[in-house]
C-alpha cells in the first residue's frame, strides 16, 4: 500500500469521512475514493463509481461484480452510532462494552449529576434534553438508540424523535408493565402500530440479565442481533 | 460480501502499521478479501505484520495467521503482493487449514 493513500485514509477516518479502498488483486494497483474522487491507480480507468457508491450504502466490502471481479473494494466507513439515553449504571457499563464492539458512542442526559466525565471516562457526553440532543445527532439507519433514564419525561422525548428517525434499532429499558404503559402514551401522542412494533421492550435479549453489566450484555446482544442476523431461510415456496 | 467492519479496530491496525513504517521497520498488510462457506472472520478484515512477525488485527480465528505471517515476510523483502487462498480443498490443509471448513483469500501487499 502506497504510504500516500494509506496516510489519506488514515486522516479519512480521522474526520469520520467515508471512503473506500481498491486494490486491483492481479495488477497490484491501488486507489482511493473519498469525497466523490479516484485517487491513484484508478483515477482515469473504467468508470467504477457507480459500484462503489453501491458497496459504499450497503457498507459491504468485497470483490466488484464482472468484468472487474480482481477489483477488491474496501468500505471504510464511520462507526455504526450508539445513542444511550440516560448516563444511569447501566450506561456506565453499555458504553464502554459497545466502544469495544466497535460502535461510536454518546451519552445523553440532561441530568449534570448523571453524565460527568468521572463516570464515563473516555465517553461523549451531550448534557441536553433527549429530544434536542438526538435531533442534532440525527440518527440515520446505522444508529441504535437505547433508552435508560426510568423516567417518562425523558424517554418519551427520546423516543419522540427516535421513532421519526430511520434507526435500525431502538431499545427500551422497564419492565413489561412499564413499557404496556410507555406504548400507551407513545399512542396517545400520535404513534401507530407499526411505529411501536420497532421498539424493543423490556429491552434486551431474554437471558436473565440481573446486574448493570449483564443487562448491557444482553442490550447489546440485541443490537448486534438486529444488526447482523441474518432472516430465517424462507420456507420452500412449493405447494 | 459481507458487512464492512466497524472502522474502530481497523483504524487501530492502519495506525499500527503506520507506525512501525515511521519506526524504519518493514511492514506488511494483509486483507480477507473473499471467503466462502463459514470462514471466521469477514471480508475486509485485517492483520498488520512487521519483520520481526510483530501483528496487530486477525485474518482468522488464529488458524492461518502462523502462515501469512511468513508470506509477510517475503512480500516485505520483495515488495510483490500475494494473493493466498486458504481452505480444506486446499493442499495445504494439512499444514494450515481452516478448521471451520471455510475458505478464505487474503491478500498480501507491502507497506510502502
């Protein structure tokens, strides 16, 4: 890899820029696309954009299609987002596992005794109310938000612009109780069915999750489920 | 193809890599760029080698990492990118081979 393109990449990554890599698997000859451009080998070639804007928005990585199957494009794009709601001891141990997963992580909370930098070292912290804060994070199709305050107030504001964004996942913490009568207000404010069914509550998968740590074991593993796990093979079609 | 890794870890390996080059030592870069059947880990993945054997990043669950480490080392030396196919219809099944039954393409290049 030229020393050229690996440091432009690097500084890509830096500004959270997306881009992609290609390599020509027979020739040797490598390039970079970033902000609409080819640099390198594949500047004055075959027009390749259309293909890797396509491996680009479905953030896969891999061989082109034919006739340039020895052409190898590598998406790097920025981390899948995070959004916790409530900087509560749950997030203190959700933030830090999700980082490790690779996710950019932000805590929101208004609550300035909550979202401190001495119980989230290392974590973005947005000291704003939910609603304000996730609609200057505007989450898209690769942000999860998870909701932890306990507190209607907060939550439903959350939620509010949660369920008018296009986020692959969003996450409720309460009990079975808690979240009928979460759904309940959610519906008096306007929300319909189909709105309501991307809610995953209680949050979490079912694993007897108990203390702080096992219940971001377990919200993760739901996002990470949501994320990567693939349909069940549909049953054959023949009569 | 399959989903692009999140950029946190490989950020971590280019940025490794990059550092041993600055430190004058031969670097090389290897990358899953196709697998078949179950392979451990996707396309896209990375693994950084030095000439000591140094490596940062994984191109399998640790099956095949012994041998491309020393493909590395004459990719470094001779600055010609490998392409290495790995997998159980493979000769070299016996010596590396994926225990998953997978295959894998990892491809080799010098950092330069």
């Amino acid at each position: 890899m030229k020393r050229d393109l690996l440091d432009s990449l690097m500084q890509a990554q830096r500004r959270g820029t997306t881009c992609a890599m290609l390599r020509d698997l027979k020739t040797g000859g490598q390039g970079l696309y970033i902000n609409g451009e080819f640099t390198g080998d594949f500047a004055s070639g075959p027009n390749l954009k259309p293909l890797v804007l396509k491996a680009i928005s479905e953030d896969v990585s891999g061989r082109l299609p034919e006739p340039y199957q020895d052409i190898f494009v590598q998406v790097f794009n920025p981390p899948v987002r995070l959004i916790v709601v409530g900087a509560v001891h749950i997030a203190q141990a959700l933030a830090p596992m999700a980082a490790m997963a690779g996710y950019g992580v932000t805590v929101i909370d208004p609550r300035r005794a909550f979202a401190t930098d001495q119980r989230f070292p290392g974590v973005t912290l947005l000291n704003e109310w939910p609603d304000d804060g996730l609609e200057a994070l505007k989450p898209d199709r690769r942000t999860a938000v998870v909701t932890l305050t306990h507190d209607p107030k907060l939550d439903d504001a959350a939620l509010s612009v949660a369920l008018k964004s296009q986020c692959f996942y969003i996450g409720c913490l309460g009990s079975r109780k808690t979240h009928q009568a979460r759904l309940n207000r959610l519906t008096r404010m306007g929300f319909g069915e189909a709105d309501l069914a991307r809610i995953h509550g209680p949050v979490g998968l079912p694993i007897g999750a108990l203390t702080p740590a096992e219940i971001a074991v377990s919200t993760l593993a739901q996002i990470t489920q949501v994320r990567r796990a693939k349909p069940a093979a549909p049953q054959s079609a023949a009569a | 193809m399959t989903e692009a890794l999140a950029s946190a870890a490989t950020e971590d390996i280019l940025r490794e890599a990059a550092a041993w080059r600055d430190a004058g030592r031969g670097v090389a870069l290897a990358t899953v760029v196709t697998t078949w059947g179950s392979s451990p880990r996707p396309v896209g993945s990375q693994l950084a080698v030095d000439q000591g054997g140094r490596m940062i990043g994984s191109v399998s669950g640790g099956c095949i990492e012994g041998a491309v480490v020393k493909e590395a080392q004459d990719v470094i030396a001779d600055g010609r990118p490998r392409l290495l196919d790995f997998g159980v219809t493979n000769e070299q099944a016996w010596e590396v081979g994926l225990a998953c039954g997978g295959k894998v393409q990892v491809y080799v290049e010098r950092v330069e």
